[in-house]
C-alpha cells in the first residue's frame, strides 16, 4: 500500500498496520520549494517534505474528525505565528495539486495563521481506498477521536473498505471485541450518543444503556446519570437488573401448542442461525421470534451474521 522510503527510492510494503511511523519522515530531511509551476508535478517523487503554496492543498475527503476544539486551534495558530509549523503534514499528489492525507488541524491553524506556504511530507496512496484507511486509522492511533468518531471510523472501514472486524481490529492494534464493542454504540438513541460526544457521560456507562431492551428505558437512565452524576458501575447493576424474569415465573405454564409449520420455521431459523429459536404466534397474524445467545462471544457471532446477511440485500 503505503511506500517506506530508503534513500529517496520508493519501495512498496503495506505499511497501514504499523501505526504512524508510515505518515512520519523517519529521518531529518531537507526541505525542497514547490514553485507555482511545479505544482501538482513531479518535482522528485515521493518521500520529501516540500514546502507548498497553501491555495494548491485540498482537504481530506474521508476526515473522520467532525470536531475540533476551537480553543486548542486557537492555541495552535499562536504557537506557529510565534514557530511556524514545527510538523509537516502528509499529503499525496493528485492532479493539479495535493491532497491532505493527514493533518488538518495544522493546515487549519496555519491558514488562521496567515502562511501562504506549508511543509509537507509528499507519500504515494494508490486509491481513495487506501486514503481512508490512512486517515482513520492515522485518527484513530493518535487518540484524538472521540467514542462515536471512532465508532464511525470502525464502520466505515467495514463498510467502505470491506474489512472485517477481525482486520480492522489488526489493523488498529485493538481487540476485535474493542472494536464490536464501539460500533455498538451506533445503536444508541441520537440523544445518548451527542452525550458521549459531549463528555456527558463515560464509555462505561454507554456500554451499559446499550443493553437496555428499550430506547425510552435507555433515554430515563441517560437522564438521570446526567442529572445526579450516577456512576457506571451503579448504571451496570441497574441495567443488569432490568427485565429480569423474577425466579420461578412461568414454571407452571403448560406447554405451547406449535403447529408443523411454526416448527419448520424454527427449525430453518435455528441451523442458519445455529442457536435456539422460537416463534410464538399472537393473534391476528401476528407474533415474535426469539432467539437465544449464551455469552457475549455468542452475541457478537450473532450479531456478524445478522450484518452479513443485511449486506447481501
């Protein structure tokens, strides 16, 4: 994917795994200018860090950031009109320019700052493909992402870059498990998911509402642990809790009555789905379908095939 660079020669290598070091000149290196006829040509291939006219740097269509702390890029400006811009961004070219790779808040802040020119560190990436990849995975190492960005992120590696979780989770040094876990949160209400974005409540207490069986259930406890500051092992007791079957319900209910084609229902369900299953018919056509998991494992297991099936509507 990505080229390492070694003595100014390109060498391809799939580098994405490897963390930011691929983005990174690995040695100090001497900066060359990009004159205004140059742009967008090829003034010595990759692997240099050019200082480029800033009207000639596209943003990075696949930023997985949709915040930034005004503040802190206010900070930034300061600290390059006072040094300039210590790091150089990474950008690829493309034609008639360059394309940010990685390092908006420095092209951001540098342009508040008022330089016409920027330093920047010239990769190869092949495809809008390999581009997102780089700057979720860039985002997401660097720490700088917030749960539900980072939620984001993982999907859409998933989705447009049809990885597994399996591969994202190597891709990004995590456990597959992390990463099941933070796209999980998508599942929250809108509400619950800009109060983790806003640091209103803990990545803990998230996990928890998720396994709230009701989305009003899940907005009264969100409430409440943003009103009186309730604490997440307090929030897991509660939804631990919640909906349990009192001991003893239903041992005396006499068998359901299942006719031959509710069976055959049940029994497709269970060998594609390789757990147990029942469908329980109500009145007027109508009913539910429960199916059971035993562990976490077996609810993720679930949870991926339900994901591959939808991709193959």
């Amino acid at each position: 994917m990505l080229p390492q660079v070694h003595d100014m020669t390109t060498q391809k290598k799939t580098v994405l795994g490897r963390g930011l070091s691929a983005l990174i000149p690995k040695a100090p290196m001497k900066e060359v200018s990009i004159r205004q006829d140059e742009v967008g040509s090829d003034t010595g291939g990759v692997g240099i860090i050019a200082r480029i006219p800033m009207e000639h740097v596209r943003p990075n269509p696949f930023q997985p950031r949709t915040e930034f702390d005004q503040e802190a890029l206010a900070e930034l400006t300061r600290s390059i009109v006072e040094k300039g811009v210590i790091q150089p961004v990474t950008v690829r070219r493309v034609e008639g320019g360059y394309q940010l790779v990685t390092g908006e808040r420095r092209l951001r802040a540098a342009q508040n700052a008022g330089l016409t020119e920027i330093p920047a560190y010239i990769i190869a990436v092949d495809s809008d493909e390999e581009m997102l990849e780089l700057a979720l995975i860039e985002n997401i190492q660097r720490e700088t992402l917030n749960p539900i960005e980072i939620a984001h992120a993982y999907k859409r590696l998933i989705d447009e870059c049809h990885l597994t979780q399996e591969e994202v989770a190597e891709k990004v040094g995590k456990d597959r498990t992390t990463v099941t876990n933070f796209i999980r949160l998508l599942r929250l209400p809108i509400e619950i998911q800009v109060g983790l974005r806003k640091d209103l409540i803990q990545m803990g207490h998230a996990r928890a509402l998720i396994t709230i069986p009701t989305e009003s259930m899940q907005l009264r406890l969100f409430k409440k642990i943003v009103d009186t500051g309730m604490s997440v092992r307090k929030v897991e007791q509660l939804a631990k809790s919640t909906g349990k079957v009192p001991e003893g319900a239903g041992r005396k209910s006499t068998p359901r009555e299942v006719s031959s084609a509710v069976q055959s229902i049940e029994e497709k369900l269970r060998q594609t789905l390789g757990t147990k299953v029942i469908v329980k018919e109500k009145e007027q056509g109508r009913g539910e379908i429960v199916i059971e998991y035993y562990s976490l494992d077996d609810l993720d297991r679930l949870l991926d095939l339900f994901a591959s099936l939808e991709k193959l509507q």
